[in-house]
C-alpha cells in the first residue's frame, strides 16, 4: 500500500478487491502491507504507516488476508518482497517446496490471530543493527542475507536507481533486486527460467547492475 510517492489506499484496495480471486495474478504482501492486515499491528508499524488508513480498511483487508501469498515458487525461482533467506529453511529437510507453503499458511493466519511468526521478524534501528537478528521474509536485507543453493530470487524492498544483482557462484543462485521506486518492470519468461527488465518510462531493456553483498550497506547508506 505504502509507496511514498502517493496515497491511492482507496483505488489500491479496490484493485485488490475486484482482482484477488484472479488466476492471472499472484498478490504478495511487504512490510509496507502486513500492518494493515494484522489484528493487532503494533509489532509491525514501520514507515509509512497511516493510521487513519488502517482505521477505515482493516475490515476489508482482513477479508481478503486468505487470498495473498508471501511468495511464488517456479520452478527453482523464487518471488517475494524480501527474499526467503537460508536460515528461514527447516534445518534437517532444507529446501522443501511443501514444507514453506505449509508455513506460509500459518504465517498469513497469524496475521489474524496474533501470533507471532518467523517469517514476519523485523530488525530495526540503523545498518550495524541490522546484522544482529534473521529478518523475516518481509523484511530481508541483502548485505545480511544468505543465498539458497540452487535456488534464483526476484525481491524488492531495498531500493535503488537501478535493478540489481546479487550472484553467489558457489552456491549457484542469483537475487534480482527490483524495488526501483517504481521505475522498472521485470517480465519472467516461463519458457527461456530467466528474466527480463525494462525501464517502464521508455520500455527499453537494461541490464541489472551487479553488486556484492559486502557492499551492500555501504551502497544502501548511500542512497537511502
């Protein structure tokens, strides 16, 4: 809902709304969602928040709570908002398709029920914090994160100018970072397992900028 540069909470809703039980879309919620859809949405206040906001749609957001997903799996990538960090994997059957989707559904229940879940952990306070606890799926960040072997991420909420891209060549995976404040659109062909982007003012492809995640924090600081 949240995304700094207007507040179209009513005609976002409404999108939601009229589209949620479409095949043809696959709705993911942020950080920037999680607080208007939680009973009790203290722990998750961030940013952006409109109280107000809340106030007046809980109600509905609630209603379509079910319908979202904390990622997409195709094939051996993976879409979320932050990324599904290693350490959110079961420790003895690791990578498990099943077992995340299983979570993920107790994770958008607890929304309602008040619990607290893993995949919604948050770590605050400045950069060096950052480092000190596992971020949830909402909430990764990539100068901490740890890739999956085998396993592709498209992920926004770290943004920048550009598209960027994390690859761990030991671990044979790659993350997309696509929050571009809206200035970029990533297209996935299904056929080809890879992916492009384009620059929505023009259309043109661009390449994704390679960034380690050594420098991550730095280039972060720079920027935010």
């Amino acid at each position: 809902f949240d995304n700094f540069q207007n507040k179209n909470y009513l005609e976002t809703l409404d999108f939601l709304k009229k589209n949620i039980s479409n095949s043809s879309y696959h709705f993911i919620l942020g950080n920037h969602d999680v607080y208007y859809f939680a009973a009790n949405n203290q722990p998750y206040i961030a940013s952006g928040y409109d109280p107000l906001f809340y106030s007046l749609m809980h109600k509905e957001c609630q209603k379509i709570l079910p319908k979202f997903k904390l990622f997409k799996i195709i094939d051996n990538w993976v879409f979320s908002h932050a990324g599904i960090d290693s350490n959110h994997l079961n420790p003895v059957i690791g990578w498990n398709e099943s077992n995340l989707l299983e979570r993920e559904k107790k994770a958008i229940e607890s929304l309602r029920t008040n619990e607290k879940h893993e995949f919604f952990q948050i770590g605050r306070g400045t950069v060096p914090h950052y480092f000190t606890k596992l971020d949830g799926i909402t909430w990764s960040r990539p100068w901490k994160f740890n890739d999956i072997p085998n396993i592709n991420q498209v992920v926004g909420h770290t943004p920048s100018e550009n598209v960027r891209i994390t690859e761990n060549k030991e671990k044979n995976s790659i993350v997309y970072y696509l929050d571009t404040h809206l200035s970029h659109v990533g297209v996935f062909d299904s056929e080809e397992k890879k992916i492009k982007f384009y620059d929505i003012s023009s259309m043109k492809e661009v390449s994704a900028v390679g960034v380690s995640r050594r420098d991550w924090s730095t280039f972060f600081q720079k920027t935010s």
